[in-house]
C-alpha cells in the first residue's frame, strides 16, 4: 500500500482527490491538506510515496505556481517519493516535468485515470525506507488553528459536517477537518459509520443509544467527554444493527 | 513581453503599406516589412503562431492578432498600448518619406511655373536673359520656401501636432516668411545695387516685393499642399479607419475573454464531482448555476444592465463559494436607483475574481463587499475584499489590466471611465466610475 499526501485548495476538489485515491485500493491518503504550510507540518515526521499537488493553490502565498515551489522544495528534502501534479490546465506541464514528477492529472478528474497514476508511482517506487514512513492504517488530520493534529483510528470519536464545513471531536474537543464526510468514510474505511447525512462515528467509540420520542441518538466519546449525536431516522435498523453484531449480551431479533 | 509589443507595432504601422512576411524562428514569431525604404523593421512577437504572409493583407491581419494577442496576454502594465501607438508609427513613415516629398515637390514648382515661360522662350516672346534669371530667382527662392515649409511641417509634427494642423501651420508661416525674404531682398538692392544684376529694371518698392512673395509662393503652396499633404490626410483617415476597426475587435475579445475561463469552467466541474457523494443536491445546485453563467455568456452583448451584471456577478461568486466553502462572505450593496443603468458586460467579474483569489482567501475569515451605486451623475462599481491589500500590483494584475483595457476601449468618445485600486483602512478597493451615460 502506497502512502499519499493531498495538497489542494478548494474543499470539493480535495474530497474527490481522497475518494479516488482510497478507491483505488492502492493508496491510503496519509494526509490531505489545503495549504503549502500545512503540508509541510504533514511531512515533518513521516515521509509519503506519492503527493498529489495542485499548481495554483490559494491562500499559500507565492503566486500561482505555489504548487510546483512545493514539489521543489519537497523533492530537495527528500520528503516525498513521487509527486502528481493536479491542475485543470496543461500550461505548466514543461516545467512539472522538469521537477521530475512522475504524472499530470487534469481537472475533473476521474478514477481510471488516478488510478493509472498510482500504478506508475507503485512501479517506481524505490526499495528501502528513508525515514520513517506514513503508517498503513488510516489517520485523521484535523486541524486547530493554523497547527495539525494528527488523530489514529479511534481518537477520532465522530466528524460532524455542519454547512460546508466538517470537524471531529476527539478528547482534544472539536477540530477543524478540511475533508468531506464521504472522503473521511473512504479514508477511515469500516471501523466508522455514517449515522446521519451530517454524523459519522467510530463505531468503537458508541457508549449508548438514546431514544428520546421518535429520535434516536448516540452518545459517543470516552469515559470524561462525550458528544450526542443524532441518528437518521431511515438509518436507524441499519445503526443497531452495526451497533450489535459482535457484541455479546443482546441478541438481534428479525 | 511588453518591450517586444513595441517593435512589433512599429512593425505594424509599415505593414500596412508595404509587403511584409512574416516568419517563424524557434518559436518566436518574427514580422519582417520591408520595402520602406532604410526602416526594414523586425518585430518580434513572442510565441504566437504566425506563418509566412501571402500578401500584405494577410500579413497585416496576422500581426494585428499577434499584437492584440500579446496585448491582452502580457500584464499589460497601463498603458502599454497607447491609443497613438498606430499615428506614431505613421508619423515614422511620414517624416522619413519627407525629403523626398520635398524635392519632388520642388521639382513639380519649378515645371509649372517655367513651363509656359519656356514655350514663350522658344518663340521668342520671352528673352533668354529673363528666362534664366526666372530660373534661377524662382529656383533659389522656391528652394528656400519649400525648406521653410518642409521644417515648420516636421517640426509640428514632431511636437505632436496633428497631420491637418502641421499643414495649415507650415503654409502660414511660408507666406510671411517669403514676403520677408522678398523685402529683405528690395532693401539689399537698394543698398547694393549689384544684387539687382538679374533684372535691372525691377523695381525694388515694398508693395511689389510683398505682392511678388504672395504670388510666387501660391504655386509653391499649392503645389504642396496638393501633391502631399491631402494624400497623407486621406491615408491617414483611412488608417484611423482601420484602428478603430481594430479596436473593435480588441473589445470583442477582451469581453470574450472576461465571461469563462477553461480553467474556471474545468475547476467548477471537478468541484462539482467532489460535491456528487457528500452533497448530491449542492451538486445539482452548482450544475444549475453553471448552466446558467454558460447560456448568458453565448448571449451577453456589449452592455449590461447593473441588475445583469449582479445576477451574473452572485452566481459567479456563489460557485467560487462552493469551491472554498466558509472561507469568506459576499455582501450586496446595490442601490435600486443604478438597477437599470448599462455598465460594459462583466467589466466586474475580473474584480471580483481578483478580490477572491487574491483577497478574501488569503485572510481567515474573508469578507467582500460589491457595491453598485451612483456619485455625481455616473455609476460607481466598487469591490472592496479585506485581504492583505495589493502591494505594489497584485499578481491578477492581468484581470485588471484587461478591465483598464476594456473601458479605455469602451468609453472611446466619452468622458473616460476611471478605475482605480486603492486601500482604504483594512480594505483594497477596486473602483471603477464609469462614463456619464448618453454622453
């Protein structure tokens, strides 16, 4: 399994980059992050097989090759193996080349052809470690302020999607996220449940289940904090029934 | 780039009127005219496809798209093209064709006026002795009118003066000069009665030195006048002609330009295809939009109304808030008043690009405020963004160099359009104060 960091601006673009990576099943999306700085932050204790880097990146600063000054200086230190430039024009396609990378994905993309990317990145990949590398499993980054927080499987509790923005709430309390629920539930794979168009939760961190009326709720969290979250009325059996399977003490009943 | 948009629109005003070709070297377009004579210019025109010209017209058109082309591609800096930049080049031509006028012209005098004193001659009618002293008084003193008149026309031309004011200019100031001449002439005969060796018995009175200026210099004036200077008006007519056509179809394109990029287009749908999974109905929202903001562009004309332009101006910005959601807000300041008043289609979507991309986003919490309203009889358009302000110019300096563009174009004939980009405490301004309507 490859490891892969996401650099891209624009919220939607940066969901759908994640989806299709996870959907490849040969890639697992180590971070993915909106700005130069906080792919820097990424990268400083770990080191991925493949970055995806879109040229013009809004809000880093330098211009609008930002994207390929990050290649750059990524590449001279080492941190990332390949890089796949992601744009919607070709204009920048000689000097991306020039910078090595391996690939050029343009604007809208689709599956076949990231999938086509990460097969070249897997054929080239160097044999041997150079630091440590982006673990298998995915992680959640999560953002507080303009620093990161990297979460592992389980210290993120739910991930609320409120207006177009997503957070997660882990014992830190709520956090920024800057992914899609539909990306986090690619990224994070089974271990977490969608209970709600707005509410997915790790299904390890479910304390209780509340009926209040017609509502059904979850309590989700750890032994100091928890988080309620509302359950879809239309998800409910589906809910329980995740909820039970492999749990002793209650049996199921058709 | 914008030092080789010079060359080239020297390059172009020859053109024009001579054969030229244009080639390609290693990319870079090269336009040849030749056949002025001594000013074979190059211009170099930087990457633009052109291939050798099979005729004038041909290579006429081609450089005007290189140049309208490098025109709209460069930052533009202000005023990188100016509104003379085809006179300027003309004028070249003009004033290097000069001497050459001039001696012909001198030449054509000298025919008219001994002509009939020559068929005289041959008769008999006339003396030899009068013939040539005719000769030689009117060929030194037309040699001298015509230096006068040759440098004042120049002179004014280079000062800028129009072509018609140099003419009226020059022929008025050779006619007094003449007559001083003439009577500086009377007073030296009389003085020294050995200047009066061609024509003893000339009289030497002021009348008849003033009257024989006026008389002699009229064929000279007219001569002139009519051999060169009304051909360079009719030619010069004729190329304004062609410039405003050209200018016309600079706009054309500015506007074009100005309604969709590719690359919005392609980053709108890849948004669109991020939104499929998470939120299928703003998916659907933002095809709509889209939809929308296409059918317009293929049926947006010259003008918009300000109530056209905001619609166009909310759904652009609510697709660029779909893309970045909850980075930054949009506030609508349109006063009722201005909802009908005509403003350049989409002269303000550019502003509002830049106030986004280079603003509002790079600031936590973003915040653009679109205002419409009217000051002192015209429309004031104002997009201010609370980003870092502009520095010394922005790096969408090409958006707002083609609205700069756009109503330096637009307003041609009016009271211009301003447009300014200012910071106005933690805000840049973009302002743009149009023409006064039906002005």
């Amino acid at each position: 399994m490859l490891s892969a960091l996401v650099l891209e601006d624009e919220r939607p673009a940066r969901s759908y980059l994640v989806e299709l990576v996870e959907a490849t099943r040969l890639a697992r999306v180590h971070a993915a992050v909106p700005s130069v700085a906080l792919a820097l932050e990424a990268l400083r204790d770990v080191d991925v097989d493949v970055a995806f880097v879109d040229v013009n990146l809004v809000g880093s600063g330098g211009g609008p090759t930002a994207g390929l000054a990050f290649v750059e200086r990524a590449r001279d230190e080492g941190k990332v193996a390949r890089f796949v430039i992601t744009t919607a024009s070709r204009e920048h396609a000689l000097t991306a080349f020039d910078l090595g990378v391996i690939d050029y994905l343009t604007k809208p993309f689709v599956l076949s052809r990231v999938r086509e990317s990460l097969s070249r990145v897997a054929e080239a990949r160097p044999a041997g470690g150079r630091g440590e590398r982006a673990r298998d499993e995915g992680r959640v980054v999560a953002r507080k302020g303009r620093s990161l927080v990297f979460l592992d499987p389980g210290e993120a509790w739910a991930f609320e999607a409120e207006g177009r923005l997503a957070f997660v709430h882990s014992a830190e309390g709520r956090l920024d996220v800057d992914l899609s629920l539909a990306a986090l539930e690619a990224v994070l794979g089974p271990n977490y449940l969608r209970v709600h168009r707005n509410w997915l939760v790790a299904v390890a961190r479910v304390k209780g289940i509340e009926r209040d009326g017609g509502e059904t709720s979850l309590v989700v969290g750890d032994g100091t904090r928890t988080v309620t979250v509302p359950v879809a009325r239309d998800r409910v059996g589906q809910v329980k029934a995740r909820l039970l399977t492999s749990t002793i003490g209650l049996r199921l009943t058709e | 780039v914008i030092s080789a948009c010079q060359p080239a629109t020297r390059a172009y005003g020859r053109v024009a009127r001579a054969p030229a070709v244009a080639v390609e070297l290693d990319g870079v377009a090269v336009v040849w005219a030749t056949a002025m004579p001594g000013s074979s210019k190059m211009g170099h025109l930087s990457s633009e496809r052109l291939l050798a010209a099979p005729s004038t017209a041909h290579a006429h058109s081609m450089v005007h798209a290189a140049k309208v082309g490098l025109a709209s591609r460069s930052s533009l800096g202000r005023s990188s093209f100016d509104r003379d930049s085809h006179t300027k080049s003309g004028l070249d031509g003009l004033l290097a064709g000069l001497r050459m006028h001039a001696v012909t012209g001198y030449a054509a005098v000298l025919v008219v006026i001994l002509a009939p004193l020559s068929v005289r001659l041959a008769y008999g009618v006339v003396k030899p002795r009068v013939f040539f002293s005719t000769l030689f008084a009117f060929g030194l003193v037309m040699a001298c009118g015509m230096v006068v008149l040759v440098s004042v026309f120049r002179a004014a031309l280079l000062r800028g003066l129009g072509l018609k004011a140099a003419g009226v200019l020059s022929l008025c100031t050779t006619m007094p000069v003449m007559v001083l001449g003439y009577l500086g002439l009377s007073v030296a005969q009389r003085i020294v009665p050995w200047f009066c060796f061609l024509d003893p018995e000339e009289p030497t009175t002021a009348s008849y030195g003033a009257f024989t200026a006026l008389a002699d210099s009229f064929p000279m004036i007219a001569a002139w006048a009519g051999m060169f200077q009304l051909p360079a008006l009719l030619r010069m007519h004729e190329a304004r002609e062609r410039e405003f056509d050209t200018v016309r179809r600079e706009a054309e394109l500015l506007r074009l330009k100005a309604h969709l990029e590719p690359h919005f287009l392609l980053n709108t749908m890849n948004a669109i295809g991020g939104l499929v999974t998470e939120d299928p109905a703003h998916a659907r929202e933002l095809l709509g939009t889209l939809g929308e903001l296409l059918r317009d562009a293929t049926s947006i004309g010259d003008e918009h109304t300000v109530r056209d332009e905001v619609a166009w101006l909310e759904r652009y910005a609510a697709i660029h808030q779909a893309r970045f959601p909850g980075l930054f807000s949009v506030e609508w300041q349109v006063e009722a008043s201005v909802n009908d008043s005509k403003l350049p289609a989409l002269v303000s979507q550019p502003l509002l690009e830049n106030a986004i991309s280079h603003g509002a986003l790079g600031v936590s919490e973003g915040k653009i405020v679109v205002r419409f309203a009217r000051a002192g009889g015209r429309l004031v358009l104002e997009i201010r963004d609370n980003g870092r302000g502009p520095g010394p110019r922005r790096s969408g300096g090409k958006g707002l160099a083609i609205v700069e563009r756009r109503l330096e174009l637009e307003s041609r004939g009016r009271e211009p359009s301003t447009f300014e980009l200012v910071r106005e405490g933690n805000f840049t301004v973009a302002r743009v104060v149009l023409a006064k309507e039906g002005t």
